[in-house]
C-alpha cells in the first residue's frame, strides 16, 4: 500500500529530530538536561519553594504537551515515543531538574500506559526523597460513562492552566493537588474524526475511515471512537457535542465559561471558527457566559482531520487561573 | 541441557528479529482496537533489550535486569512497565546464575506472567496480554511440554477475540472491540514461542 | 466522486460564518463597521496621525491574513471569498475605517485579480479624497525568474510585520512604504505541497496528486508547482528549498536571518520542527545567524499538506520591526 | 425585434442558471492551470447580477450598471473587475434606452471585451478570456452572424489549448499549461453562446 505522505526522514528518529528543532526555536524558554534527552525544562518557571509541575505523555499531540511548558504554566515535561507513554526515566529527570523543593506534581492523561510509568516515577522520585503527587486528566466525557475510566485529551490545556497558574502563584502542594482536581472535574470535551491518523513508522492509517463517515467520540491517538455514523454539517456536530457536554455539565444559567475548539490536526483555522459560531449561539441560548476562548490545534492527533469542543465550567476560584499570564513555548497569554 | 546467558542473548536478538517481522502485522492489529502502534513499541523494546545485553558480563540476572531496563527506557507505553517487570522477576526467579537447566525457562514464563499482573493488575478475561500469558504459565507450572505450554498461549490468545475489554485502551470501546484479537496476546504468543523453542532444543 | 471530508455547513457560506466565529472569539482587538461585514479593523492600532496600513487576499489562507490584524501589525484588512481576491467595495471600507489621516497603504499578495481589486479600490480612495499607495510581496522565489511576476505566500507575515512596525512608530508613508519594499526584496520563500486542497463548494481535491509524488514551487492556493518530484525525505526537501534561497539571497557570512517554516495546513507541527532542525543546520553551515524564527501554520491552503519555508535576510533597519510587539488576534509577540 | 430590459434581465438569470450548471466543470479546468475556483466565481458573479436588477425599474445601461456592482461586489477574483468592467462598458454602449434592436447585442459583445481588455490588459495569444472575447467582438463588429459570432469564440478558446500563458496564475506554470484550455476562455464562450442565442431569437 502506498505509504501517507510526511515530511519527515527516518520514521523512528522523528521525535528526537523534532525535540532538536524544538530546542532550537526555543532556547529561549526552554532547556535539556545533557544526561536527559526526553526532558525538558522551562527556563524561567521553577524557583525554590514553588510546587514543580510536570507534564507528560506520547508525542504526535504537539503543541500538546511540550508547547505548554513555561513560566506560569508547566515547569517540564517527559516526553514519550509517538502515541506512547514516556518511561519513569525522564519524568525523573524533569522532576528532579524542576524541582524547587515544594513537591512535584505530575498530571497527564489517564491512559493505562502512563499510569504505570508515571507510578513508577513516583515511586523512584520517593527513594530520592521528593515528594510527588499525580493528577490524572479525565476530561473525555465520550469514553466512558465512568469518571474515573475516562481520558484526558484537549481540555489538559485549561486543567494544566489552572493548576501550572496555583504554583506559579505559589500556593503549596496540597493546594495546586486540590486545583488540579477541581479544574479537572469541571472540564468536558468530545470529539470527532474525519479521517484517521498514520504513525511515522507505518505510514499507514491506523484504522479504515470510509468517505462519508465520521468518528464520534475519537480519543486522540487515534483509537477510534465511541460509534461511527455519517459525516454531519459543522452545525449538526456542534449540536451533538454541546448536547452531550451540557447534560454532562449541568451548568445554572449565568454560569461563566472557557471554551476551546480544537483542531486534531489537519482541519484548518476556518472550520474551526465555524464550530465556534455555533459554540457561541448554543451557549447564549443556554444563558452561558464565555469568559474566555481558545480556537486552534492546540491537541492534535499526528495529521487526523477532525475538531474537539472543551468546555471548561469556571468559577470565582477558576477564572484568576484561566486568566494567569503564561510565556510557553507554543501558548502564550497577559 | 544448559542454558547460558550467551543463550539468553541470543534470545532476545531472536525476539528483537521477531517482532521487527511482525512490526506492521501488530501495529494493524493495535489500530483496530487501540491506537495503531504496538508494533512499534515490541520492535524498539526488543531491539533495545537486546542491544543493551549484547556486551553485558554477568548473571542470567543481570542480563534479564539490562533487558528490563533497557526495553522500559526505549519505549515506555504499556508494554514497557509491563515486560520490563516482567523482565526483572525473571531475572530474580534464575537468580544470578551463569547457566541454568533449559527447563528452567518455564520459571521465567511464570515469572515473566508474576511481573506482568504485579504492574497491571490484569486477570484472565479482560482482553489483555495476560490472556495469554496466564495459560502459558500455568502450563509451564504444572510441567507441561513446550508444546503444551504454547498451545495453551494460543488458546488464550484466541478466546480474547470474543471478548469484551475492561482495561486500557479499548475498554473504551464497548461492543466494538467483539471480534478483534488482543494486539498484545497476539505479541505474547510470538515471545512465547521463541522461549518454547529454546526450551524444546 | 466522494466529497473531501470537511467540518462545514453550506459551502457558499464558509467565510461569513468563520467571520462571525473570529469575530465572536476575539472582540476585544477586532470590529467591524456594520455596512461592511468583510471588513475587519483593528480596535487598538489605528489613530491620528497613522499611516493606515491595509492587507488582504483571498480566503483559505487562516490566519493570513485576518489574523494578522492588530495593534503593531495591520490596521485593517479586506476579506475576500475562498482563494479569490476581496472586490474593492470591502478594500475602501477598512482604509475609511482605519484611516489617521496619513496616508493608507496596501499590501497583498502579487495576483493578477488582488492587483485589479485593490486598484479600483485606489481609484474609489482618491475620489473620497484619501491617498492610498501599494505595496506587492512577491517572496515565492519558485513562482517566476523574473521578481516583478512572483506571488506572495508566507513571506507576507515578516513583509507585513516589518511595514506595520514602520507604521506603528508612526513613521510618514514615504518611509513605510520604502520598509514594505525593501522588506519584500529581502524575502524568500519556497514550499512544496503533498496533497491538493478542496475549495468548500466542491469538495473535490483541486488537482490530482498521486502518492509517493510532491509538487515543489506550490502556491498557495493550490495552483500547480512549478514541477513535479518524488516525495523525498525532510533533509532532502529542505536542502532543495534552501539551496534555492540561498543561491538566489546571497547573503555575506554573519548576516542575520529570520526563519518561518510554515505548515499548509494539514502537515503537523512535528513535521515542521523536523525541517526546522534541518533549516539550522544549513544555515549555521553557511554561516548565517538565525535572529528569530516562526514555525507553525501562518499560511495555509485550505486542508493542503506540505510547508513552505522563508528566510528574510535581515539588516540593522529591519531587525528592530521585526522583534517590535504586536498584538494580533492571532499572532502576539513582545 | 426588439430587446427590453426585461429581456436583459432574463439573460441574466439564464447565464446564472448556465454557471451553476457548470460550475464543478469550471472549477476543475481552473485545478488544473489555476487555484480551482473559476466556477465558483463565475456562479456566484452572475448570480449576484441576476439577483441584483431582478426588481430594478429603469434602462438597459442602469441594468447593465446594476449587474456589473452586484457582479463585482459578490466576487472579487479576477472575473469580478474584468466582468463588471465590461458590463459597464455594455451598459455606456447600449444607453439609457428601455429597449433596443436585438441586433445591438453585437455592442454589447463588443463593449464586454473593451472592457475586459481595459481592465485586464489582455492581448489575444496570452492565454485568457480575451482569446475568446476577441474574435468574437471581431466578428460582431463585422456583422457576422450569430453562428459565425459563437463559433469565432470556441475557436478562440480551442486555440488556448497550445498556449504557453503570459498573463495570471497560469503564466507561472510555463510548459505545464499546454494542453489544457483556460478556464476564463470556456466559460467566456458560454457567455457569448447565450447572448448568441438572444440575437438569433
Ligand atoms: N494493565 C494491563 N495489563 C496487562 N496488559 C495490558 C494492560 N494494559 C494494556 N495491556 C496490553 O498492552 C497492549 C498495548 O500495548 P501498546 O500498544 O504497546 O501500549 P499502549 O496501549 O500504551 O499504546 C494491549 O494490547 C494489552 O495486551
Ligand atoms: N489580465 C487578464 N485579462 C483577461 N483575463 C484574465 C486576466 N487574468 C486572468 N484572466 C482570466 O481569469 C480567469 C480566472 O478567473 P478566476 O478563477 O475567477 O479568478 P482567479 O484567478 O482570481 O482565481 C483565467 O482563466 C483567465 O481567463
Ligand atoms: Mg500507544
Ligand atoms: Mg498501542
Ligand atoms: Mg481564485
Ligand atoms: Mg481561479
């Protein structure tokens, strides 16, 4: 079969070729450890007596996670192989290298792989006598009617916001934990495929998406979703998700809200802005107030076409969070 | 007959060899049920066990523990903790022995199943690579002939077709997952197989 | 056949439903006069005494070129259907409406029809009394030998930047307008393409591009490059690119550069830190330092894979426009 | 016989009717040497023209004039100036007048290609519209009738075919345009072939 067509050269080297052009672009936030080439710090974020932060998972989700390292927002990051967990290794060497002696807190998305390495980052950061605590992201409200069984994909970008936003304020560990915790419970997102995704070692779809069709409910690292069903006006995929998220989210009327559209990938700026129209239309008509939006790839999933909706439920405590100024290397913000 | 650590090298560059093979086969597998790259991860774990052991001077154990280490630091995921506990509890069921019995490799089946549910707390019927290694390692246990021991993976490998998916990544998907084999059973027999060869020599 | 896979209501109506979408998203730096929608202004840049600097093109090419509208940027810019220039109607509009009384000037990309819409616009300006000048990028190096006949592509977001910076020190339109020259002179760009695009009406893949092939010297709005190759790897594709910006820069060693490299649309952000790598390296080789550099998707082609790549060669006067803050809804620096 | 802005106003709608026919077809000539999109342009100018006099009360050249803004305005691209500048064009040739010998559509012919060519400035043999408008406002000019007017314009546009453009987007694409007809050349003899047809009416 002909392979999917990138820009890349050897497919197993793609992560660190682009971790070197990443480093390149951005020396001036972000740094490496010589002995760890699958961590990265920020520059300006960590200092003594503040929580660190730090984030992790697969690659190929890019800005996602490395983007969102920076003063106010993630301390470091592990960064894994495409679509894979990074090992205990070098979520070790960004805690340690992050470290301001206020604790570490790791949060990634709740997938399987990553719990177990990340567990075994805590338990190795333990013998080193530092104290880490884990907050799993579970913002996915279409992959499983358990909260707990849930992944996290696009609305990692406001959960880690708000709680990269309660350490660089300074707050302590048991603090950032519970904002951690709370950002999370209060953010929901669903998604839709419109084609698949191919690894840069396979250069084959991961999965057959017939023309016409659609993806409901796609994690992002191409797993496929929930139910497939025919591809849908923008309008009409709106609806569906804003259905789903505002049932989910049982919000009163008044309530203030942040609000991300995201593109998988592929799917240009002008699709995504025409999601938001009708983003903005349902949540009026639901009596919601956006505080703040975000519309771009800001989760991907390698080159899938597809769009996420986020919808994150603020409040008195959330809002100065959200609105914290960040200097990262892919998102900026005040 | 004895089983060297010269041995156990060779395994692993055989397994590395192996799952560089099957590459794509799994990785089309893990795209019908997962996210498309188990392959991948069996590829680069072997080859990098392997590489870390090729100029090793030790122990079974310290072989089986390099293995471990290096298989987890190349490729993360869930196969990583995964084999790479596995891996270790091998590693101390040989013990730091330079040889051992061929039979022996039956303690690392069991040991490398010991490791696997110890990190993932898997059972049987969850649509895993347990599925697999469960029965194997109770065949080897129970003095079964490599044979057996390998049949009894496939069996395994088999029934997780008709299953329904309570852990990772595709206990997301419902129903959907109903006919589709286990990406990492199919990847447990293929290890299986080779440690049953070497043990049948 | 099939129809291309896309996140949109009625094709007609794709730009003024993502209009409103921008719109709705970023209020707070953009408005636009009620009499015309496909006029969109700067809240904050445009003020007495100002040169009026006005972009615009074709749609399809988000964030180019709305996006770029913003205090130190642009001061207003005339939307125009998917890939076909604004009629002068919307031009006219955002020059009255950003008007300082110093002047307006133009820029755009060198395309048969924006050259005959923006000059009926100058007409209608010159009868309401208001001086309107022109400035053409034209930076695709792959678009014709002969400079005068070349399109503008990604290059406009450092053409553009350098001009609006001139404007926003409230330089006199003679002076930004020799910058806008003079920064168009110094600017190259190269790309390649790795699938067509599909317009919103039709749905159909512009041309046919069989795997395994790339089309090198692409523009950006699908027309055909100037040949067709095999897909090579990321190295050998920016070596290509850059051995033509080179040999056509000529630039002495320890001349100073900025670097974009800019996705198409559906090719990722790991692809283009992977050419970037590669952009360093060539460039250190040649001995040119890299002063700053942009990589992410500033301007696209729809849904069409494939990067481009622009170097402008730097000087002492264009290095302070270009590092000059901006606030842009969607490109902030500073 | 005579033709009234009524009957002005019925061509429109017909040359509307005929781009939306047309337009995917259009559009993929226009993929080929160009960016796709000629008969989006093409539907949507005359549509908007079509729309824009239908209620109008007044003479052909405040129809013309109409159509000419709704044209441009709903357009842009290349067609929009040089289709709106030659409606105006036909509407100065035509007049003030409510209605006028069907055999004035020959001005209007005329005047559509003084006006493309003044906007555009276009010389036949550079591969565009004006290969088509060209000869056929010859012919016009010299009396022909509607046959020879129609047929003068599909040679023009056959004779595209082998062309190198010097003009547009294609003149980009040096030998690669050869072979294929230009997208403003086709949809020019449609135009010409409904006015044609009004004249032989
Ligand atoms: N908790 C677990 N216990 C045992 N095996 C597991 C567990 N979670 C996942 N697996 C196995 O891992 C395989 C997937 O491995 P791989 O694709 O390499 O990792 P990832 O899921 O991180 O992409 C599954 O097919 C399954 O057999
Ligand atoms: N200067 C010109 N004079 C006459 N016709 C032109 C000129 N430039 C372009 N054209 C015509 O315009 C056609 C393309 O129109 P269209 O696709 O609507 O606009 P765009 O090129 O802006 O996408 C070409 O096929 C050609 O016939
Ligand atoms: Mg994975
Ligand atoms: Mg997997
Ligand atoms: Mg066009
Ligand atoms: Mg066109």
């Amino acid at each position: 079969m002909a392979l999917t067509q990138k820009l890349i050269n050897e497919g197993n080297a793609t992560v660190d070729e682009m971790l070197d052009g990443i480093l390149a672009v951005h020396s001036d936030t972000l740094w490496r450890p010589s002995h760890a080439p699958r961590a990265v710090i920020a520059k300006h974020g960590p200092r003594s007596g503040k929580v660190a932060l730090i984030i992790g998972g697969g690659s190929g989700h890019e800005p996602t996670f490395i983007g969102f390292v920076g003063k106010g927002l993630a301390d470091g990051v592990a960064v894994g192989n495409v679509f894979a967990s990074p090992p205990p290794q070098p979520a070790v060497d960004a805690a340690l290298a992050a470290n301001g002696g206020a604790g570490v807190l790791f949060m990634y998305g709740n997938y399987a792989g990553d719990v177990m390495n990340f567990d075994m980052a805590m338990d190795m950061l333990e013998m080193e006598g530092v104290e880490a605590r884990t907050v799993l992201t579970t913002d996915d409200i279409a992959s499983s009617p358990d909260i707990s069984k849930r992944r996290g994909v696009a609305g990692n970008v406001f959960i880690f916001k708000a709680a990269g936003a309660a350490a660089d304020l300074m707050m302590p560990i048991d603090e950032v934990e519970r904002i951690a915790r709370h950002a999370n419970a209060r953010t929901y997102t669903m998604g839709v495929a419109l084609s698949s995704c191919s690894l840069p070692q396979t250069r084959q779809p991961s999965f057959d998406l017939p023309a016409g069709e659609m993806e409901i409910g796609m994690g992002i690292h191409g797993e496929p979703g929930v139910r497939r069903g025919p591809l849908r006006t923008a309008n009409e995929v709106t609806d569906e998700i804003l259905d789903t998220i505002l049932k989910e989210m049982n919000a009163p009327k008044g309530a203030r809200v942040a609000v991300l559209v995201n593109s998988l990938g592929a799917t240009p700026l002008m699709e995504l802005y025409i999601l938001y129209k009708r983003v903005a239309e349902r949540l009026a008509e639901a009596g919601l107030e956006i505080h703040s939006s975000l519309v771009g790839p800001y989760c991907t999933s390698l080159d899938m076409a597809g769009a996420s909706i986020t919808i994150m439920h603020l409040d008195d405590e959330l809002i100065p969070l959200i609105d914290h100024p960040c200097d990262c290397a892919m998102f900026r913000q005040g | 007959m004895d089983f060297s650590t010269s041995d156990l090298k060779h395994l692993f560059v055989r397994l590395a060899a192996r799952m560089s093979t099957e590459r794509d086969a799994l990785c089309a597998l893990d795209g019908v049920i997962g996210d498309g790259d188990h392959g991948i991860a069996m590829e680069q774990g072997m080859k990098a066990a392997a590489d870390q052991i090729q100029s090793l001077d030790g122990s079974l154990q310290d072989v089986f523990n390099a293995a471990a280490k290096g298989f987890l630091n190349a490729v993360g995921a869930s196969s990583g903790p995964l084999y790479a506990t596995g891996f270790l509890r091998a590693g101390k069921a040989v013990g730091p022995r330079l040889a051992m019995p061929k039979d022996d490799l039956r303690l690392v089946i069991v040991a490398i199943r010991d490791g696997i549910q110890h990190r993932g707390k898997a059972e049987p019927g969850q649509k895993t690579m347990i599925d697999a290694w469960h029965p194997a390692a109770e065949a080897a246990a129970a003095g079964a002939t490599p044979t057996s021991i390998l049949a009894a993976a496939k069996d395994g490998m088999e029934a997780t077709k008709p299953m329904l998916a309570t852990l990772g990544r595709a206990s997301r998907l419902g129903e959907r997952v109903i006919g589709h084999a286990d990406p990492g059973s199919v990847s447990a027999v293929m290890i299986i197989e080779e440690i049953t060869l070497e043990m049948a020599h």
